[in-house]
C-alpha cells in the first residue's frame, strides 16, 4: 500500500491561501519598493536646486532675513549672503561667517536659472605657454538641446587674450575663473539672485551651493530609475515561484495516481492508493481504489463465469449423451434383429421415453437461454396472483396425487392484485413443484401458502422430504446443478431452479431457499418468493 500524507482539507483552501500569500508577497514587495522610492525621493528632494528662491521674495523684499527658510533650496550644507548694490554684506546664515566677496567677483558670478553653464578647457601650447578656453553654453527647457553662445580665451596669467562677445575685464583671478563657471571654491558652487527691497534698494541675494560627487548623484537618478523594472521582476518572480510551487503541489498526487494507474495495467491488481490531502485529490483517489476493486471483482466473476460455461459444457455434453447412447444402443439392436417381438417392443418404448426426456431437456436449454437473452421480456398483466395459484394447483392437484404425495394449501380469499406473466410465473411453480415431485418419496407432504403485506406478496413451497444436502444449498440457483444421486441416475438437467430463480428476477423479485433442516411443521426445504408490489 502506497501512502502519501497532507495537510490541506480543501484543493480550493489551498489554491486560496497560495493566492493570499502570493497577493501579501506582492504588497509587501509594493511596500519596500515605495518606501525606498520615497526615501530616493527624499534624497534627491535634499538636493540642491539653483533656483530663484520662489515663496521667499516677500521675505527678502522686507529684509527678514532671520525667517528665510533656503535649505529645500540650496541643500542641508548649503548657505546664503545678502550683498547691497555697493558690495556690502548685510547678512549671512554661515556659522563660520565665510569669506566675503568683492563687486568685481559678485559681478562674474552667474544669474540662478538662467540655464546657463561653461565649460573650462586648459591647452598647452607649442611655445610651452598655457592658454584656458571657457566656452559659455545655454539648454534650451523644450528640447532640452545645448548650444554653445559666447567664449573666452585666456593665457596663462589669465589675460583676456579674444572672446566672441563683450568681457569687462581684461584679466581676472583663479578665484574669479572659478566664480565665473560656478566651478567648487572650498566645495561650493555660487549663484546670485537679484532684487529690489520694499524700500527700492538693490539687494544681491548669494546662493553658496554644496558641490556632491557627480557619481554619488548618478546612482541615486540611476537608482530611481530602476524602481519599475525592479517591481515587474518582482512581479515575475513571484508568479513563477507561485506557478512552480502550485505545479509541485498538483503534480504530486497525479504522479502518485498516474504510478497507482501503471501498476494496476501491468497486472498488479492489489494496487491500493492512501491519500491525505486536498479533498478534490482524495475523492479522485477514493474513485481509483473502487474502480480497482470492481475490476478485480469483475474480473474474478469473468473467470467463475468461464469456469461456470465450461461446467455447464460439460453438464450438457454428459445430459445429452446419456439418453442418446442408450437410443442409439436400443435402435441398433432393434435394426440388427438382435430382440425377439416382446423385447423390440420394450426397447421401442424405452428409446420414446429417452426422446421425450431428451425434448424436455433440450426445451429447458432454450427457455433459458431465452431468459439470458438481453432482449427478453416478460408479458405483464395485473391480475389476482392468489386466484391464478388456485388454478395452478387445481390443475397439478392430479398428478401431485397420482405421484403419492400430499398437498396442504394455504391461501387468502382476499384479492392479491399484481402484475406478472402468467406463462411464465407458471414456469416457476412447475420448476419447483416437479423438483419435490422428482427428489422425494411417495407420501412427501408438500406446501404451498401466499401471504401479502403493503409492500410485498411472499409465497412459499416446501415439502416434508428427504431436504436438500448442505453443500448444495448455496449454489442450488446455479445452472446444471443437481445431487450425484441424480446426476448417476439422470434425473433432471439441473436448470429447473436457475430458470425459476431468473424469472422471479426479471419480475423484480426474489426466490431463495430458507437454509436448514427442519422449518416447523415437519418441512424440511422450503422455497420462498418474495415479489414488491
């Protein structure tokens, strides 16, 4: 015996709870994913942005400086100066107080906002002296194309040497070059933010900016970006495993049914499957094991059937041969002259005798036959079935009487309405009348009563004889069977009860024989037929 244990109760509970856990991994997923997007978010949101200091005009226009709030703006590490137009500072909000800066440097300083960036390029040239390009470039916010607008050329001591556009100096600082392409001085990058105050003074507004690693910047944009293809291979993953592990979990009990399946083809007829799991599986399981079980049974009722038509061969080759070795025993004597007049005429009645014998023998072969037959029917009619058994034995009464036995009767006046064939239900008293008739002495007493209730009609005949032996009784409804004693002495062909038993079936009830030796009032066999209304 093959078995194979689970836990799960259900195939639906366990498609459910896979679905659940699959739905919660996907939400968790979805949750960490968010959260490591927002703080992406948060991160890029620190950084600074040069920007014209958008909600803090009002502010600047009335020189509350305290209250100014730049860090979304110029980043955690960033600060802000307030210049006047003559290159005073005013205010700033570096701790360390920084360094302050000239008009000449507060002049180079670029605009915020402007989309404006440059480029420093140093050559050396052939003499051994150095020259330093900057070329001043402008994206466009549409296409987001960079074109090149002016250029400066210095030599290496920073003299103005040609530029493409006006330049009001002719030769500036390291400091300066650095002021002018917003390159780092001391890590920070410096923009500058013009207005008017409420009192119309001009006031210079010094965005220092935190310079970050172009690179560290780079993963956080890169990092950002991956978010979505991160969520569909999560997504992916996810069915797949779920797809692999519910493939698993269904492939394991067809595997198990598919091998029970092969063994079972290949003869193994004892094939038995225990199975603990999903209900689906165990039904589909339960099924299997039946299904073996009725094969092997109805293969074992092929065989006894086999075994059962080769004895019934027999049986009729041995109950045909009888009498037509004794005919043609008697006939070859008579035709060869062998018997004197007296003696023919004997052997003339015995081989009559073993003719009509033969008939009814061959006669019972077919009626049954005829009964085994798939398109046979009974002729039904509803009548009086305690009115007909009066008949029936009104008409045997004779030859019960003749035979020297006795015939005690016990039937109802009452009606008993019940639809039956009327030939063949004659059939069946016959059968079983003639096997007391045949198997006991003269002075046999033989019984016959009716007896109806709401659902049923029982009728029972017995006899007061010799009984029938105890190692017959549980197979005296099987074709061609019938004591040695008159298997030697050829008395009957063994299928009187079978066709009796088969005609009482297709009426949708039962004959059998109440077991035992002695049944009350001397009855030693008693037959029972039980027909539902």
């Amino acid at each position: 015996m093959k078995s194979y244990k689970k836990k799960e109760k259900s195939l639906y509970t366990l498609l459910i709870k896979n679905y659940v856990i699959f739905a919660v991994v996907l939400l968790l997923a979805v949750q960490i994913l968010g959260l490591l997007e927002e703080l992406m978010d948060q991160k890029i949101a620190r950084l600074p942005r040069i920007d014209h200091p958008v909600g803090e005009q009002e502010k600047l226009a009335d020189e509350d400086y305290g209250s100014l709030s730049m860090k979304a703006l110029l980043g955690t590490e960033g600060y802000f100066d307030i210049y006047t137009a003559a290159g005073e500072r005013l205010y700033t909000d570096y701790d360390a107080f920084g360094s302050s800066y000239t008009l000449k440097e507060i002049s180079l300083i670029p605009e915020c906002n402007t989309h404006v960036s440059y480029e420093t390029k140093n050559y050396e040239m052939e003499d051994g002296s150095r020259q330093i390009l900057v070329t001043e470039s402008k994206k466009e916010e549409d296409t987001g194309y960079q074109e090149n607008i002016a250029y400066y050329l210095f030599d290496g001591e920073l003299r103005l040497l040609e530029s493409s556009v006006s330049f009001p100096y002719k030769q500036i600082t390291e400091r300066e070059l650095r002021l002018l392409t917003a390159a780092t001085d001391n890590g920070y990058s410096t923009y500058k933010y013009s207005y008017r105050t409420e009192n119309g003074e001009d006031r210079i507004l010094l965005m220092h900016v935190k310079r970050m690693d172009r690179q560290r910047v780079k993963r956080l944009m890169v990092f950002k970006q991956i978010f979505i293809p991160a969520y569909v291979l999560i997504l992916i993953g996810a069915t797949l495993f779920f797809a692999l592990w519910m493939h698993r979990r269904v492939r394991e009990p067809l595997f198990i049914l598919k091998n029970g399946i092969q063994d079972f083809a290949d003869g193994k007829r004892d094939t038995v499957l225990s199975y603990q799991g999903p209900r689906e599986f165990e039904d589909i399981f339960s099924s299997f094991n039946r299904m073996a079980v009725q094969l092997k049974e109805s293969e074992s009722a092929k065989e006894h059937l086999i075994m059962e038509k080769q004895r019934m061969l027999a049986d009729i080759s041995h109950d045909l041969k009888t009498p037509i070795t004794v005919i043609q025993g008697y006939a070859k004597a008579v035709a060869d002259g062998l018997t004197d007049e007296e003696m023919q005429k004997q052997y003339l009645n015995t081989i009559v005798k073993k003719a009509e014998s033969l008939t009814d023998m061959i006669n019972t072969f077919h009626d049954y036959s005829k009964l085994e037959h798939p398109e046979f029917c009974l002729v039904r009619e509803t009548q009086d079935l305690a009115e007909y058994l009066r008949e029936y034995l009104a008409e045997k009464y004779d030859e019960i009487d003749l035979g020297g036995f006795n015939l005690e009767v016990e039937i109802p006046e009452e009606t008993v309405s019940y639809s039956f064939d009327r030939v063949q239900m004659k059939r069946v008293f016959d059968n079983i009348i003639s096997n007391s008739l045949r198997h006991n002495p003269p002075g046999t007493v033989i019984y016959v009563t009716l007896q109806q209730s709401d659902k049923a009609v029982r009728i029972e005949i017995g006899d007061s004889g010799v009984g029938i032996p105890l190692e017959l009784q549980d197979t005296l409804f099987d074709p061609f069977i019938v004591g040695d004693e008159s298997r030697n002495t050829r008395q009957g062909s063994g299928l009187g009860l079978a066709v009796a038993h088969k005609i009482i079936e297709l009426h949708g009830g039962a004959l059998f024989l109440e077991k035992g030796e002695q049944h009350g009032n001397g009855i030693s066999t008693l037959f029972v037929i039980r027909l539902l209304k």
